[in-house]
C-alpha cells in the first residue's frame, strides 16, 4: 500500500513546514492556499529553538539564518526602563540549535523556494479557497473556490486533508458552527519595522519593557541590514483597551494599517536612557494594528481523515513567540503519527492526543502572560522604581518562572536536547 496522498489547506508557516516535514519523510503532499499571489506580508517573528531544531532537520536553518538574526539575549525592563532581568538566548545559552529573528516575509519566502524546488512548482496550487469536504470510507473530497474570482473549482480527492487554515479556519468553523469570533484579551497591538542607523542595546537582543497594560516589544530581523552596520528593528506596541473577553474589533480591521498618532500617547513617558519610544515611533511612520486574540482550547481536532493543525488548532497570544514554532512542532508529531499507523485515521488520532493538551497548556500560559510574568511582578511591588532590582524580585524567583514557561512551551533546554 503506497502513502497516502495528503492536501493540505492553508499555505502559512505551518502548512508549508508541513509539505517540507511530509516531503522529508516520502510523502508527496498537495498545499492549497486561498491566495491568489504569495506577497511578502507582516514584520518579524522569532522561531524557537525547539522550531529550528525541526529546520535543521529539514534542511532550511542556514538558509532562515542567512535572512535573519540569531538572537543571543532577552532583557526585560520595567516602564521606567530600568532593566529587570537579562538572560542568554539560543545557541548563546548553550542550546544546541539557535533562536532566529526574522522578517515574516522572508521567512515564508524560504519556505516556499524550499517547497517549490522540491515537490515541484505545482505543489503549492494558489487562488483555492476551501470551503468544505465530504467524507465517504476511504477518501476525502474536498471542495474549493476560487478567492479571486468567486467562482467554483473543481473538487480535489485526497486520502488526508489537513486544516492548516490559521485562526480563522474554515474547517475549524464546520466542525464548530457555534464557536464564534476569536477571543480578544482587550489589548492591541501595533506592529511597524523601522531601519535604524545602529542597534539597540547592542542587536541581537530581544526586549520586553512595561506592563501587561502598556508594553514595548522588540529586536532586529534582518542579517543584511546588521552586516551593513544598521539595524531593521522589529517592534509592538501594546496597550490595553477593552476588558479580557470584550467583542473584537471587526475582523475587517484587522492588519490595519494605522498612524503612530494611535498610539503614541500611551508612551509619552517611556524615554529610556537606552530608548526613547516616542522618537522610535515617530521614525517607523506607520504601524499594522492588530488586536491580541486567541481561541478557547477545543475538545477535538480530528475527524476521520481529516485534522487541524497550526494557527487553526491552537491560536494563541503572542506572549512568549510560539504560535508559529508550536505549529512546527504539530508537523513533527503528525509525520511521525503517519509513519507509526498504517491507519490515517488512527494516525491523526494519536497526533491529536500528543499535540492537543500540549498546546492547550501553552494558551493558557499565554492568558496568563507567563513569559512577562516579571514584568507585572515588578509593577506590582515596585511601581515607581526601584533602586535594587534583585531587592524586587530575587534570581531564583525569576528563573523559576521563565523555566515553568519554558518547559510548559517545550523549549527548555535539557528537555530539548535529551
Ligand atoms: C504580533 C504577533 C507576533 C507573533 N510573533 C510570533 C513569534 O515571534 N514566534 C512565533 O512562533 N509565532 C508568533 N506569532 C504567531 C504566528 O504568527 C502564528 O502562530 C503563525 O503565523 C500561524 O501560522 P499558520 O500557518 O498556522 O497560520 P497562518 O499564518 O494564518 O496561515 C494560514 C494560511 O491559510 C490560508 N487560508 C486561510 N483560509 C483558507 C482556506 N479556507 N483555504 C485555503 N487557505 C486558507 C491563509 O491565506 C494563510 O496563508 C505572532 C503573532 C502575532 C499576531
């Protein structure tokens, strides 16, 4: 009995991740992606140890590393911007695979080139939304329209399909009608690149300064710009609007593109000796404005041959950068679940069973802002300052909350390279 042949809905990180993870492991997957033309789109991201690990594997780390900056420390300040807690990052710290911050954009590049130059140019079909499936014992039928045009495309057999149609997933909402909009934390954000004339804090470092109610995020993203002495820097402002669980701005408004003006007012005091928000936001001109939502963990994500994974299984706050490197890990456990049952449908079964409480546990951890827990300590004990910092918030307090992130979002570092 041959492989099964697997379509995968959705051409994001994860889908595309997949087809190369499928690819590496015999399979040769079909990706179909709404779009009807891939457009360098969004600012930075960072992918996770546990994340490169899987593209070492797949043969696509040196090529995000010559496009991005490996990252070698987190630093994180309070809003008067004195520094809280700094820690070592990535290889730096001894993990045996890197932390990369890149531009969103080239990272779906890398991915592409690397899907197209090895299944073929016709395995990512473009402009085929899918709208929904029939099941009958042994196949699957699933059914698309063309995005550009409306019009209806033929349907596509399969023996597996695989929701990788991010947060607002088709597939996801025929299994759950009733699910409703994303879940808005009440915070938005402001995304914006900005090319500086020389790093901050030194490059190659990552920065959360503030509060859960008013915070800056930030690093570098790009490995020409940091060869040529300056600086692509990657930030989020976030301030909090609305009450956690409010309705969402409509969905039209998401990735607006927005002026600074927005936002600017809430950061009228952030002027750090090593920062001065205000002026930054001022030289990045324009911003996308996104609110922070997530969804509710689900009860399941299989049925029959077909499954979700990434964005569409487990969206999630992005506090602690692993929305994306958790989809990296999805591919991994469903490859592996394919290989170990000759069923796919116990396949997809067993995948779910790993990667479901897996996941669920770092939504939760992101609700409960775990990665900057610091942050919301600090304030709560030392809202005007402090002269000690260690006086606030001792060492061991500290580790012990990052490592609890890190080992609840799999990319503790003895964990990782057992
Ligand atoms: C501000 C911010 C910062 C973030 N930072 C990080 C970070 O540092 N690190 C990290 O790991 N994650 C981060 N994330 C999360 C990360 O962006 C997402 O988890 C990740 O992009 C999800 O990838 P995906 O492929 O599952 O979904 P998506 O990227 O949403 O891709 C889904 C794809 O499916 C297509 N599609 C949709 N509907 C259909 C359909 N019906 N049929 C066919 N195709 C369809 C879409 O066009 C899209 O191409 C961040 C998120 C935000 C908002």
């Amino acid at each position: 009995m041959g492989k099964p042949d697997i379509l995968i809905a959705g051409g994001g990180i994860a889908g595309l991740t997949l087809a190369l993870a499928l690819h590496e492991a015999g399979y040769q997957p079909r990706v179909f992606e709404a779009v009807a033309n891939l457009a360098e789109l969004g600012v930075g991201i960072n992918v996770l140890p546990h994340a490169a690990k899987e593209y070492e594997r797949l043969g696509v780390l040196d090529a995000l590393l010559a496009e991005g900056v490996e990252l070698e420390r987190y630093m994180w300040f309070n809003r008067h911007g004195q520094e809280i807690w700094s820690e070592t990052r990535g290889r730096k710290a001894g993990y045996q695979w890197p932390q990369v911050s890149i531009h969103r954009g080239s990272f779906h590049r890398v991915l592409t080139d690397a899907v197209r130059a090895r299944l073929g140019d016709d395995a990512i079909v473009l402009d085929h939304q899918l709208t929904g499936y029939t099941e009958s014992p042994h196949k699957v039928s699933a059914q698309f329209v063309s995005r550009s045009s409306g019009a209806r495309r033929d349907a596509v057999e399969c023996d597996v399909l695989i929701g990788a149609d991010g947060i607002h997933s088709t597939l996801r909402r025929g299994f759950y009608p009733d699910e409703g909009a994303p879940r808005w934390a009440g915070n938005m954000m402001w995304r914006m690149t900005v090319d500086l004339p020389a790093p901050i804090l030194g490059g190659s470092t990552m920065f959360s300064a503030g509060t859960g109610e008013c915070k800056v995020v930030g690093y570098e993203i790009s490995a020409a710009a940091k060869r040529q002495g300056r600086s692509l820097f990657n930030w989020i402002a976030e301030v909090k609007l609305g009450e956690d669980g409010a309705t969402p701005p409509e969905r039209e408004d998401w990735n607006r593109v927005a002026g600074v003006d927005e936002f600017i007012d809430y950061f009228r005091d952030f002027k750090f000796d090593w920062l001065d928000v205000p002026a930054l936001a001022r030289a990045s001109g324009q911003a996308f404005a996104f609110p922070m939502v997530d969804r509710d963990p689900l009860p399941r994500w299989t049925r029959g041959r077909v499954t979700l994974l990434g964005d569409a299984a487990h969206p999630m706050w992005p506090i602690g950068s692993n929305g994306a490197s958790q989809g990296v890990l999805d591919c991994r456990a469903l490859v592996d679940a394919l290989q170990n049952y000759a069923d796919a449908r116990e396949a997809l079964l067993a995948y779910e069973a790993v990667r479901l409480p897996a996941t669920a546990a770092v939504v939760t951890a992101n609700r409960s802002r775990a990665h900057d827990e610091v942050l919301d300590l600090c304030e709560a004990r030392a809202p005007q300052g402090f002269s000690d910092a260690r006086a606030v918030l001792s060492a061991e307090e500290i580790e012990a909350s990052l490592a609890r992130y890190k080992q609840t979002a799999q990319f503790d570092k003895r964990q990782l390279q057992a």
